[in-house]
C-alpha cells in the first residue's frame, strides 16, 4: 500500500496511491480509505512530503561499499545523528543552496517511517512499529561538515531533506536497488542488501537511546558515489519498490 499527503483544492490531505489516483483518508493519521471514497487522478493534486515527522534520526556509514569508497573501517554499531523537522520538504519542491556552504552533496538513502510510539523495542519485533519505507536525499555542506568537526550545522539546512514520494508499506527491504541521479545521470547505484545495519536493528537500537513518536523518519545511510550539486541540477532519488523522488537545486532566495 501506498500512503502519501497531497495538495488538493488549496488543502493538505492524506491518501492512498493506486495507480494513478489517489484515494483520499479521513482523519491525521493514515488508515485505510472508507467505502464509496472517490479517487483523484494524480496529475490533479500536488503531493508533499508523507509524513511530517517530530525528527529525523539519521545513521552514518551504514554501506559497506560507501566506507571502501571512503577507506574507512566499519562502524561496530550505528553512528547516529539529527536532522530537524524543519528541513523537511516534499516532491518536486527546492533544494536551496546556502551561501555559507560552498559545496553541497547529495546522499540517496532508504528511510524508515515508524508506525506508532516506540521505545526500547527489541530486534525480533520492531517491525510491528514500522508503518512502511520513502525515498530519501541527505542533502550535505560537505565543506561545513568538514570545517565544523560535527555535522548539525552541515545536514540541517532548511530543504535539506527531502522526502516522498508517499510511503509504502510492502517492499523487499534486503535486496531492492537504490540509485541517484543528477540531471538524468546516474550517480549511486547500489543495493540496500549492502546495509551495515539493516531496518528492524536501528529501529531497535535508536529506541533504546530516545523514544520514537508515530510518523518519525529514520534514514538508513547512503551507499558509494556520493557527489555535489549545483544551482540549476535536477536530483532524483530512485529505490525499487518505492519509487523515486525529485527536487531541483536552487540557489539561496534574497
């Protein structure tokens, strides 16, 4: 099943993609749609991010071929960090490239939207708390992050984490491919059976460390071929079994 929030007749709505419609729901949360709902054709609406999440928890070096890129040594357990809400945006909306940073990256990631409040829940069942995958860009001011020596500053620019384009609930999360592109080429094209860290471990680990509320993101790191962007590229981010998610750079708005 595909969840996804939507623009429509000047208001956000919630719904479920089947084909090219969209079926609208009831209420703040999704659930399934009730009997007679009428479906929207997708060319009609505007969608929006999926979910409007209270954080973002992100996890670094999480692909065995990006640390060979990086010649770095696999992390013993997940290298954890925030992204705020605030950076949050949707399909088909910009990228905004600071003026402070004189590179930005794009980092193609699988992200996990968890379904319900969740806190110290064992390996063996945190699926039950995952309401479905999105495709994620952890975008970066790779020099700020650099510089800095921490990344809060670099990752957690306002547009610097798209999301969409909706949720879905179903999909193989061993062996589905995740690819970037920038202006139609491709850029990342790897397989997240290469996760250091797969889905139900970081849903467990991270909620040993701080509560999961309903609807928060986890992004599960990027694999090799990571790169910069400019003012003007468009950035798709493609995972099997999802879709794929697009936004334009722009530069900074005066």
């Amino acid at each position: 099943m595909k969840y996804a929030r939507f623009k429509y007749e000047g208001r956000i709505r919630r719904g479920i993609v089947k084909g090219d419609l969209i079926y609208p729901t009831k209420g703040r949360h999704y659930h399934a749609c009730g009997a007679g709902v009428r479906g929207i054709p997708l060319e009609k609406v505007k969608m929006a991010a999926p979910v409007k999440p209270s954080k973002i928890v992100a996890v670094g070096l999480n692909y065995t071929d990006h640390a060979e890129e990086l010649n770095m040594k696999l992390p013993e357990e997940p290298v954890i960090f925030l992204k705020p809400p605030s950076s949050v945006i949707g399909p088909g909306e910009d990228i905004v490239c600071p003026s402070s940073a004189k590179r930005i990256d794009y980092e193609a990631e699988l992200a996990i939207v968890i379904k319900k409040k969740t806190r110290n829940v064992p390996e063996e069942s945190a699926e039950e708390h995952i309401l479905g995958y999105t495709c994620l860009n952890d975008v970066t001011a790779r020099d700020l992050q650099k510089s800095d020596g921490q990344w809060t500053r670099a990752k957690s620019f306002d547009t610097f984490c798209p999301l969409g384009p909706w949720i879905e609930t179903e999909m193989d999360t061993d062996n589905a491919g995740i690819f970037s592109y920038v202006n139609g080429k491709l850029k990342q094209s790897s397989s997240v059976s290469k996760m250091v860290f797969k889905p139900a471990y970081l849903v467990s680990f991270i909620s040993a460390v701080m509560t999961l509320e309903r609807e928060d993101v986890i992004a599960t790191g990027t694999p090799a071929g990571i790169g910069a962007v400019k003012a003007g590229d468009k950035v798709e981010i493609l995972i099997e079994g999802i879709g794929t998610l697009v936004n334009n750079v722009i530069p900074k708005k005066e």
